[in-house]
C-alpha cells in the first residue's frame, strides 16, 4: 500500500515537471532579468560606446576647420637697420632705418576647394558615426546572445535539480519495495548512483552558469562578478517578422556597417574631385604699409597665384584618389554580399531551430513522458525492470534538454539577424 502511494506521488512528480518549462515561460521576469535593461545599461555605461561617443564628437569638430580659410600671414621687414649704410646705425626697432614694412597676406581656395573640404570632413563623421552604430549593434547582438546562454545555464541547471527531486522520489519507491522484497538491492543502488551523477552534473553547470554571468557581464563592460537576476524568459518573434526578402532590404538600408562603407565612398568621391580641382590656381591677397618714422607714409598691394606645372605629380594624386574611390565602392560590394550571405545562414538556423523546438514539444516530449509513465506501470506490476524506467527517466531529461537549447539557439540566431538588420525584430 505504501508503495503504491509513493508511485502516485512519483507520477505527480512527472506531471509537475512536465508542465514546468511552460510555467517559467509565464512567470514575469524580476528587475534586471530583462535583457532590453541590459542593453540599456550597455547604451549608457559600455566604456566602448562612450569612447566612440566621443570619437563621433571629434570627427564633427573637424568640419568647420576643413571648410575655413587658411590662417594669415604677418611678415614684418626691417629695412637699413644694421650696416655702414644705415641712417641710424644698429637699429632693429620698428620705424627706423629706411623704414619698415609690415605685409599681411591671406590664401583664398577657388573653385569650390573649401565646400569640397567640408563634404569629405561630413562624410568622414558619417563614417564614424557608422562604426560606432556597428559597434552598438555588435555589443548588443553579444549580450544578447550572452544573455541566451546565460539563460540556458540556469535552466539546465533547474531541470537538473527537477529531476533530482524525481530520483528522489524514484529511489524511495525502490526502497519501499526492496523492503517487501519485490526487487533486488542493486535496484537501489542504481538509483543511488544516478543521484550521484545528476549531483556532479549540478556542480557543472553551477560552474557554467557564473562563467555564463561572468561573459554576459564582459559584453555589458561590467565587472566580472557584479550580480546579475537569473534570467527568467527569452524573447518570442512572430513569425511574419521573418521574411527573408523584407529583412534583406532592411540590411541593404539600415546596416550600420554598410552604411559607414557608404560613407567612406562618399569621402572617396568628394577627396577625388577636390584633387581634380588643383588643376586650377588658388590665389593669394596681400596689403603692405611701410613705416617711416612714427607714421605709414606708403602703401602696397599684391596679388599671388600658385601655378600647377607638376603635371606628372598631379595626375598620380589624380589616379590614386580614383584609385580609392574604386577600392572604397569594391569594398562596400563585398560587404553588402557578406552581409546577405550571414542573413540567409541565420535565417536557415532559425528556421531549424524553431522546428526542432516544435518537434520535441509536440511529439518527443510527450512520447519520452509517455515511455515513462509506462515504465513505471510497468515497473509497479514486476513487469518492466529498473533499467528502463532509468532509460524512459532520462529520455524526458534529455527531451527537455534539447527543447532548451532550440530555445536558445532561436535567441542567438535572431540576435544575428537584428545585427544584420541594424533594428530590434
């Protein structure tokens, strides 16, 4: 009789681990469980992100100066201060001697030079701003995917510790009827040593779960080992999100990388046509005043052109700078193909992934639960020796285990296409 009251508490135990995955899925997530406050905190704290921050700051500073005119230029020339000749012998002092005469000269770029200036330093802070927006993209697609494997180390190690209380269970049973002689003692001692095993598993995955805290805590740029909740649920994206030709035109106008290789051929453009400029002269205007005395008695004005003769030196500048603009639209090519090649690759292991987690929920879980409500009927009556209710055990165990990780897998393979896309599903 008491044996038969541990069985039904035994198959109670299963019922309950059956139905717990899906009740952690409903549980509301605790503060600092959610990863959408990590990526947050990340946003604000990430010392990357703020270097680049700042690095964005400096690249706008640089505008105004490429589009501004060259400083001045004072020259100051003493005339007949020193000499048998000098009217007023050693004499370096402003307004003696012959005279002194102060010239100030400003070089003025034609031709569009400084708008062209401003253009390629505005598409330079583009191309910054681009990588520091990949560089968010990239530490948000690793915490996230830190995050999942965080999350899949704790619920292993639940579900570890779930089957802990069901061998419990299962090992009281073998006492029971050890007792009434109705099975041998090795009964026993086999559920003993899977206990053993199931503990020294638990210790593992102790272990992974805070190397798991402890990588999800490097991706936010915290330090090792500032707490972090248990995770508590992973994100669900609906299945219209996934449409593979919708995602690959939001990769051609929203990744953040492709974008700053666009950037940079922008630059490349505005710096080739700002080289073909300099086949024109710029000019140079300048006032001169002389002082004799205490008073300006003369002036003087000037006009300098440069003359661009070197025509050898300039059309290599010519076909480098084409040469860079070629290299710059190549290169945002590749990575275009690049990029659409690691969408279709995410997309083809989302898609398994989400099936895989389908199958074991609709038809190997309840199989493997199934086998093992039978074994134990079958076990109970004499019929089904300990081995197979051990084997119909571990086939939940391992159900559960692969539902897990399809999970997981799903949120990292999702992570990448976010990254991808440059935007949340």
């Amino acid at each position: 009789m008491k044996t038969n009251k541990q069985l039904r508490r035994l198959a109670l135990a299963v019922a309950l681990l059956a139905m717990s995955s899906a009740q952690a899925e409903e549980t509301s997530a605790p503060l600092g469980a959610d990863v959408q406050e990590l990526l947050q905190w990340a946003d604000t704290h990430n010392p990357e992100l703020a270097a680049m921050r700042y690095e964005v700051e400096a690249a706008g500073e640089r505008i105004a100066p490429a589009g501004a005119l060259p400083d001045p230029v004072l020259r100051v020339e003493l005339q007949d201060f020193a000499g048998p000749g000098a009217p007023d012998g050693f004499n370096p002092l402003p307004g003696k001697g012959s005279g002194t005469k102060y010239t100030l000269m400003q070089s003025i770029p034609l031709w569009g030079k400084r708008d062209l200036r401003k253009e390629v330093a505005t598409a330079q802070v583009d191309q910054v701003r681009g990588r520091r927006q990949a560089a968010v993209v990239d530490i948000h697609a690793r915490i996230k995917s830190a995050y999942a494997q965080y999350y899949q180390a704790v619920g292993l190690k639940k579900l570890a510790e779930d089957i802990l209380r069901l061998l419990n269970e299962l090992e009281a049973v073998t006492q029971a009827r050890y007792a009434g002689g109705l099975t041998p003692q090795q009964d026993v001692i086999r559920a003993q040593v899977e206990k053993t095993m199931l503990r020294s598993e638990i210790i593992s995955l102790g272990t992974e779960q805070h190397h798991a805290m402890a990588r999800l805590n490097a991706a936010l740029g915290r330090p090792q080992l500032a707490p972090i909740a248990e995770p508590q649920t992973l994100r669900r994206v609906s299945p219209e999100k996934i449409d593979a030709a919708v995602l690959q035109e939001k990769v051609l106008h929203g990744n953040p990388l492709l974008a700053a290789q666009s950037a940079q051929v922008s630059a490349a453009d505005a710096n080739r046509r700002l080289v073909e400029k300099n086949r024109y002269p710029d000019v140079t205007l300048g006032i001169a005043p002389t002082q004799r005395g205490g008073s300006i008695d003369s002036w003087e004005a000037m006009v300098e052109f440069n003359i661009p003769l070197r025509f050898d030196t300039r059309r290599s500048q010519e076909s480098e700078a084409s040469a860079m603009l070629a290299a710059a639209r190549e290169r945002r090519q590749a990575v275009a193909n690049q990029l659409a090649a690691e969408l279709q690759e995410s997309l083809a292991a989302l898609d398994a992934a989400v099936k895989q987690e389908q199958l074991i929920a609709n038809t190997l879980l309840p199989q493997a639960e199934l086998t093992f409500r039978s074994a134990l009927a079958g076990y109970e009556s004499g019929k089904v020796d300990f081995a197979t209710l051990l084997d119909a055990q571990r086939a939940i165990k391992r159900a559960r285990q692969d539902s897990l990780k399809a999970r997981v897998e799903q949120e990292v393979r999702i992570s990448e296409i976010e990254s991808r896309v440059g935007e949340e599903l």
